[in-house]
C-alpha cells in the first residue's frame, strides 16, 4: 500500500516508516503535523494515512482534526489513527460516520507488530478496526442503557468483537463456536438495540457505533 505517516515523535515515525517498508509498503511521506500531513495527502495521494491523535502545536486534537478533514476531502483515503490513550470522545466523532476504512488503535497495540500490521491491512483493504480497549470503555459507558442491559453475556462478547471490525467467521474462531451461532447471537442483538441488518461488517460497526454514541 502506499501510505503517509503523521507523528511527532522521531523515534516512533522512523521506526514506523523501516517496519511498514520491511513489509513491502511505500512510504510517500513521514511528518510531524497535522498541517503537514493534509498537504501530503494533497499530494501524494495516497491509500492509508496512519496518523497520531494529538500533533503540534497544542498537541490536542490536530491529528483527529486532520484525520477528519482527510476523510471529509478525501474519503477514498483510509485512515488508521493512532493514540496514547482512549479518548472517548475523539474516537466517538471518528466513528459516528461512514467507518469503511477506519481504524483507531492504541500506541500500545503498536508494539504488537503483528496486531498494527493486521489492522493496517484490514483497513486498506476498506474494512475497519478498532482497538479493544477502545471498544470496552465506549461499550462501559452505555452500560446504563436498558437495550444493552438485556443483552445476554455471549451477546456482549458478540458485540464487542464486531465493534472491532472483525466478521462473523473471525468471531466464531475467537469464541469458539460455530458460525452458525454466531449468526444467531448477531441477529439476536440486533434485535434487542432495534438496529437494522446490514450488510458488510463495517456497516455492522458503524451502526453499533452510532447506537454507543448516542
């Protein structure tokens, strides 16, 4: 793929740029602002942009804000985006649109080299991917909420492994059960947040977000 890197650490965007080339991507551009990487994209054109949540100068939001702009430009461009910790909010607002292509991952899920390449891979091919433990807190939030509390435990389970992005099969292999089940647990839970079927496991994504978020 061929893929612009936005992060204001040296150490971290040089050693992300030898990884993503060992593996066989082009690398079109490596900077440390959010302002920097919308002209890249401008640019180069490329097919993911990998990008840190908070970027000079505030070091706030400025890579969640270009992230946005990017998609909003450019929504044939996919977007990995990076982060310290969950920012709820932030990724609540990356998520609350059309997901194809989207991912947010901890920092700490970088280090797990085969965990990053995974998502990057799942998020270039249009699919999305989203951090578990992004996942869990935006799922402990909305704990309150009486749909999903008459959810049964393997609902949740279900639930949580497809607000990550991944497919029913991929369920199945994680919980180990059939798919068969797992089809009868989605449906089930679709039913009970009155939650339309979709096809596509990132429309599944994007409507359990929205339903998160609201």
């Amino acid at each position: 793929m061929r893929v612009i890197l936005a992060e204001d650490s040296t150490l971290l965007r040089e050693g992300l740029v030898r990884l993503l080339e060992e593996e066989g991507h082009e690398v079109l551009a490596a900077v440390g602002d959010g302002e920097a990487l919308v002209g890249a994209v401008e640019a180069e054109e490329p097919d993911v942009v990998v990008v840190d949540v908070r970027m000079p100068p505030t070091h706030t939001d400025e890579g969640l804000r270009a992230a946005l702009e990017i998609r909003r430009r450019r929504p044939h461009v996919k977007v990995l985006v990076l982060s310290q910790y969950v920012e709820k909010k932030y990724a609540t607002e990356l998520m609350s649109g059309n997901v194809d292509g989207v991912g947010y991952l901890l920092k700490d899920r970088v280090a797990q080299v085969s965990d990053f390449l995974d998502a990057l891979e799942r998020v270039g091919a249009g699919g999305a991917a989203f951090d578990p433990e992004v996942v869990r807190q935006l799922l402990a939030r909305t704990s309150h909420a009486d749909p999903l509390a008459r959810l049964t435990g393997r609902e949740r389970e279900v639930l949580e492994l497809m607000a990550q992005g991944l497919t029913n099969a991929s369920i199945a292999q994680s919980l180990h059960v059939s798919q068969s089940a797992v089809e009868k647990h989605v449906n089930a839970l679709f039913d009970k947040l009155s939650l339309s079927h979709t096809a596509g496991y990132s429309r599944r994504v994007l409507a359990v977000l929205r339903y998160l978020g609201s």
